[in-house]
C-alpha cells in the first residue's frame, strides 16, 4: 500500500524520513549483536554483553532505551518505536477503521478496535473465564484475582490495580469536576459518571426487575432496588439497631446521629443532614413546584406534601392517631403523627398551611 501523500508530508515536518533506511541500518546493528551472542555462546568465551555467574546462568544486561523523543522525553529500545511514537505529536493517524471512521496512529491499535464491532474477545482469563478484546485488559484484570495494586496515590494512600483508576482517583484531591453535562449543567469528576448521568437524559433504563418490571438506569440501581422484594435489610445502624435495604440509606441515616448538617443553603444559610434535603429545600428559592394534584391542579414543593393534600379529596380516613383523635387517609400519615406528638392544634394548622398549596 503506497503511504499517502500528507502522511509523507507530516512526515517530513516531524523528521520522520528515512525510517526505513534507519530501521536497514539497525538491523544490521541487531545481527551483529546476534552473531557475537552465538560465537560467545559456542565458544564459551565471555562478551561485553554477557558474563557468568558463579552458576553458569547468563545475565542479560539491563535493557537499554538509547532512543529518546525530543518532544516529551520518553525513551525507546527501538528507533522504529520513537518513529511511531512522534506520529502522536504529529497528530498522524493514518488508519482508519471502515466501520465508524476512527483513526488510529499504529496498524496494531486498528486491529485491536475491529474486534469490538465483531465482538471478538480472543483473550480470556483462565481463573474467571471472562474474555477481553485487547490484552492489555487482560493483563489489568488478572490483577483482581492476585490482589496486587500496584498504583498507589501519593496523597491518602488508597491503591489501584490500573493507573487509569489511579488518575480518576487524583481527580478528588484536586476538587475539580472537569466533565460537564451539556442539557443540564451537572458537572462530574470521571467521565464514566457523566456517560451514566447521560442515561437519565435520554430515558435508557436497561435494567429491569424480574418481579415488578420496574426499571432502572444503573445496575446497582437494580441491586438495591430487588431488596424490597425479599423484605431484606441487611445494613443495620450500630447504634439505634435501625435497618436499611441500601447503604447509602445506612449513611444517610448515621449522620443524624452525629448531629452534623454538612449540606448548606447558599442563599439563606439553612443547613441539612441530606443532600436530597437540601435539594427539596432549593425548590422554594427557586419556586418550583413540580408535584401536581391530578385532581384539582394544586402544585407543591414536595412529594410528602402532596400526599397530606390527597386526603383532603376523600372521604375514607381508617387511620386515627392515637395522642391527637385526628383520622388519616394513609397509615404513614398517622404514624408520623404519632412520632412527633404533635397536638390537634399544631396538626390543624399544619394541614391548612399545606393546603393553600
């Protein structure tokens, strides 16, 4: 296949001529070096490149990188090696894949994405069985099962099996939140999370529950979700025994506990023990009002508030509260109630406040 002209071009911008006759010229460099290796290995004489330990095991000396890029300075065993390498600071990528137009810089990266649109995954893992398309995943996977985490953060010690994880990692330290969403102005610290959040825009829920059908965009969405069907709660709270089928609910939960309100209104100062509170708590500077009565058109902040005002429409109300003598339509309703001990006055007023709307 004849290079195409503005590869030669860029080529020649970057220095990148003559790779061929460089790579003639290292050959013969290379079969030199193979053809002392030989004599020194039939004869038994020492070389330069070989000595003998007491042993008699040959010593490969330490591989030297003698090719070093005079952009960024990373170094190379082989000038083919750096010639590749500058293409990426050349910004060449002359391989493009037939499918969906992406470019690569190297033959083998090219050959490496086609097995995503042909699902071909050619290296699996022998303790798991779960296949990969590249083997560099592989190579990152296997790590899970011999629990080495090589990639360590400077800053509070957590460690990683891929250096990948390590950077989305570093990206806490640092506060920032570099990935935006363009619908909604969200702003997120990995990518992945944004990838997720993009779900909620488009309305994909690919995980559904086998019992109810109800849906879900996140798997673990789903995992928490399916608790409610086996009446399981598994995150117990050490200190009042309170149980939880999740446990971000458990965590919640604990904070109340310590008396801490970390989540602050920026506008009027208030503070909140949830996240979700504070969130529930901006609708009123904002005057949104997105829970509707389906019965007569009356808005409310929140969806609790909602479900006082129902009752207002029937007339069934089998709940009473045992302090106050006041029936409710909904046994959550009068349990609440009964909690907060509140009197039949303080109650009265409450539901009139409520139903202005």
């Amino acid at each position: 296949m004849t290079t195409p002209r503005y590869v030669r071009e860029a080529a020649e911008d970057t220095g990148l001529m003559k790779v061929k006759e460089e790579r003639q010229d290292l050959n013969e460099v290379e079969e030199k070096h193979q053809d002392q290796k030989d004599h020194d290995l039939n004869t038994g004489e020492k070389s330069v490149s070989f000595s003998k330990t007491e042993n008699s095991n040959i010593q490969i000396p330490e591989v030297k990188k003698p090719f070093s890029c005079s952009q960024c300075g990373n170094t190379f065993k082989q000038k083919r090696s750096l010639m590749y390498h500058m293409l990426v600071h050349a910004g060449i990528k002359p391989f493009s894949c037939s499918q969906c137009g992406k470019s690569f810089t190297q033959k083998k990266q090219l050959n490496e994405h086609v097995r995503i649109h042909s699902s071909e995954k050619p290296f699996t893992c022998s303790q798991c069985g779960r296949s990969f398309t590249q083997k560099k995943q592989l190579n990152e996977h296997v790590r899970i099962h011999s629990s080495v985490k090589p990639f360590s953060c400077s800053q509070c010690g957590n460690t990683f099996t891929r250096k990948a994880s390590l950077k989305n990692h570093m990206i806490i330290h640092t506060g920032k939140m570099p990935f935006s969403c363009s619908q909604c102005g969200n702003t997120f610290k990995q990518k992945r999370s944004l990838m997720y959040h993009m779900l909620v825009h488009a309305g994909i829920k690919p995980f559904s529950c086998s019992q109810c059908g109800r849906s879900f965009t996140h798997k673990k969405q789903l995992s928490d979700h399916v608790h409610i069907h086996s009446s399981e709660k598994p995150f117990s709270c050490s200190q009042c025994g309170n149980t939880f089928t999740r446990k971000a609910s458990l965590n919640n939960h604990i904070i109340i506990h310590s008396g801490k309100k970390p989540f602050s209104c920026s506008q009027c100062g208030n503070t909140f023990t949830r996240k979700g509170s504070l969130k529930n708590h901006m609708l009123i500077h904002n005057g949104i009002k997105p829970f509707v009565c389906s019965q007569c058109g009356k808005s409310f902040i929140q969806k609790g508030h909602l479900k006082v005002h129902l009752i207002t429409h029937s007339s069934e109300k089998p709940f009473t509260c045992s302090q106050c003598g006041i029936c409710f339509l909904e046994s959550w309703s009068q349990s609440s109630c009964s909690s907060l001990s509140l009197c039949r006055e303080e109650i009265e007023l409450i539901w009139k406040e409520i139903s202005k709307g």
